[in-house]
C-alpha cells in the first residue's frame, strides 16, 4: 500500500481540535492562531506536500484536506466567540461596584423616586387642554437653519425685527446661517411644508419646545425657556377664531379669575398681530416687581398667518388662512403658581421642586 501525506489527517484534524479546546484566554488564542491555521502549520505544510502525490489523487486528497481545514477553522472561531464572551462577562464583574451594605444603611424607605419638573408638568398640562380642544401636538428641532427661524417667516437678512430675538449662533456652516432656535415659530413652517407636501391641510397643531434667547435672565426671562407655538390653517380662518380660541385657553388653563386681553402688537409673521397678556397672578394687577408694576404678564404673542408667510411653503391664500399664537410655558408655570421669580425653575432647589409633584 503507498502512504499518502493525508494518511494521519484525522489524527491530526482531533490534535488541532483538542489544541483549540484547550486554549484558555482571548491571547492565548491569538498567539497560538498561526500555529494552528496560519502558513506554517501543519494543514498549510500538507497542502504543499500534495505534489508528491500522483495527479489523479490530488483532486480527492485536496478535497479532503479543505474538509479538515474548515472544520478546524470553524471550531477556531466559535472558540474565538466563547472567550470573547468569557472576557466581557469577567470585566463586568471586575467592574461591578459592591453597593450592597450602603444601599441597606443609607436609603430611607420609602425611597424618592423624584418626578417631572414643573415645566415638563406644565406643558402637558397644556397639551392637555389644546387636545381637548382639537389640536394635535407637534414637535420640531431646537437647531434651526436661518431660514425656518426667521426667513420664512417672513423675517428676511438684516431686517430691523431681527433684533426682536437675540439669537444664539451656532458655529456650524457659513457664519450665523444656524442658529438656536429663538421662538417654536419655525415649527409652523416644518408643519406647513408637510402637509403642503402631503396634500394633508388643514392644520390645527400645537408645538411645544424649548427655545434660547441670548437674554439676561431676571424674573420673568431665562435664557432656555418653554414656548407652545400654535398653527391653524384653513378656509375662512380670521382673527375672531384666534381670539375665541386664546379666551377659552386662559378660562380653561388658569380658571374664571385670571382676565386676559390681546393688545395690538407687531410680528413680521402675523398681520394683524397681537399680543397676549393676563392679570399678573402674584399681585392679582395691582402692579409688583414681577410685573413690573403694569399689573399684566405678557405670555406671548399672535396673530392671522401673513399670505408672505403662506407664499413661502408654497399654500394659496386665496383658498387658505389662519392664525398662530406662540406663548411661554414657563411663563404660564409662573403666573398659575404664583412664583414671583422664575429663575427658580431652574436652580434646582428641591424644597422648591418639591412642591410640584
Ligand atoms: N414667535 C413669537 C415670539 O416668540 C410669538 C408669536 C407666535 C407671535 C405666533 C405671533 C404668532 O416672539
């Protein structure tokens, strides 16, 4: 009988595979690879000695030969994978941190388990009375180009009512093109844009965020505030709607005791604009610090959508109108629990926070 290299192939495929079990640690099994299906090892070594053998065994020989190769580097793998798990798992347990005696010492039981700010209260609370109203909500980014911030809304570069809204400036693109969005406003034209887009009008959504403004903060500002911006869009929308519209919000959100009224105001966005103010709930409108003794809180402002503003997301103003309002959630937090300064709602005190729960 002549010998054939392969003659102790399965000797040496169960050598290899016992080798491979026996590797202990991910780096042993790195060091060890080579010897075991790299270029000098023995499977690689039988490869080349096929030469030897007479043509018309190659073919069977190869065969087999790449049989046991697979089978190997198979078994090299899955070992690969259980010590890789096996590492995790001992790094898991080596970083484990041992709380067991102090969480029975120094936990007073029942544990607090905290709850929402008063400003993430707040604007569900709002939510709450648009849904019943018939408003979805809606929500948008906080980062906002120049044009859904201001341009679209009917605010082109360089114009004066820029300054209306000190803007913070992302460092993102050409110089102040991005910005921190100042107001939800641009969230209208988010909205407008898709359902332009999806032949879905009319709109009637609420937009709830949060908004920055480069403002010294003091009793009725912070910097990060609260807005909920609302958007109606549909045939034979006029200011009447938007004015029953806020009446109904204020009885319904701060009760029959707090008055409000819409003054003339400006938006480049809205013509007519108004804005939109209630009795200061912390001196019930005899004048304070808080309000800066005018007896009113100014929550926000509103108005009947400018056709400029429907031209630019691409909506007919023959066949479509509306109105928008936009006001402070923090604001609103302030006026309903009389919080004569609204800085506290963000210096998290709890024997402040405490108190909304
Ligand atoms: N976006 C305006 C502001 O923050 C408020 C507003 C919203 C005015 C919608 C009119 C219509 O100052």
């Amino acid at each position: 009988m002549t010998t054939s290299p392969l003659d102790d192939l399965a000797d040496q495929t169960q050598q290899l595979l016992s080798n491979i079990a026996a590797l202990a640690t991910i780096d042993d099994l790195r060091e060890n690879e080579a010897a075991i299906t790299g270029r000098r090892s023995v499977l690689s070594t039988l490869q080349k000695s096929l030469g030897v053998l007479a043509p018309e065994d190659r073919k069977d020989a190869g065969a087999r030969l790449q049989e046991a190769r697979r089978v190997v580097e198979g078994a090299l793998e899955d070992r690969r994978q259980e010590l890789r798990a096996l590492a995790r798992v001992e790094v898991l347990a080596h970083d484990r941190l041992d709380l067991g005696d102090v969480v029975v010492s120094a936990v007073q039981w029942p544990a607090s388990v905290g709850h929402p700010n008063l400003v993430a209260i707040t604007q569900r609370e709002l939510e709450d009375v648009f849904v019943a109203m018939g408003f979805t909500v809606a929500e948008g980014p906080e980062v906002e180009s120049d044009w859904y911030n201001f341009e679209a809304l009917n605010i082109p570069p360089a114009h004066p009512a820029r300054g209306m809204w000190d803007t913070f400036y992302v460092d993102l693109g050409e110089p102040e093109t991005v910005v921190l969005r100042t107001h939800t406003s641009p969230t209208q034209i988010h909205l407008m844009e898709a359902a332009v887009a999806e032949n879905a009008l009319p709109i009637h959504s609420v937009m709830p965020g949060r908004c920055y403004r480069r403002d010294t903060p003091d009793p009725r500002h912070l910097a990060t505030f609260h807005q909920i911006e609302g958007l109606v869009i549909d045939r034979g929308i006029a200011f009447a709607d938007l004015a029953g519209v806020i009446e109904t919000f204020t009885r319904a959100y701060f009760g029959p005791d707090i008055e409000s009224r819409l003054r003339p105001g400006y938006f480049p966005f809205t013509e007519p604009s108004a804005e939109f103010e209630v009795t200061c709930t912390i001196c019930r409108g005899e004048g304070c610090r808080t309000c800066s003794h005018t007896g009113w809180i100014e929550l926000g402002g509103c108005g009947v959508v400018d056709p400029a503003v429907l031209a630019a997301v691409g909506i007919d103003s023959d066949e479509w109108s509306g109105f928008a309002f936009g006001f402070g959630i923090d604001r609103c937090a302030q006026m309903r629990h009389e919080i004569a300064d609204m800085r506290a709602l963000i210096e998290n005190d709890v024997r402040f926070l405490e108190q909304f729960s």
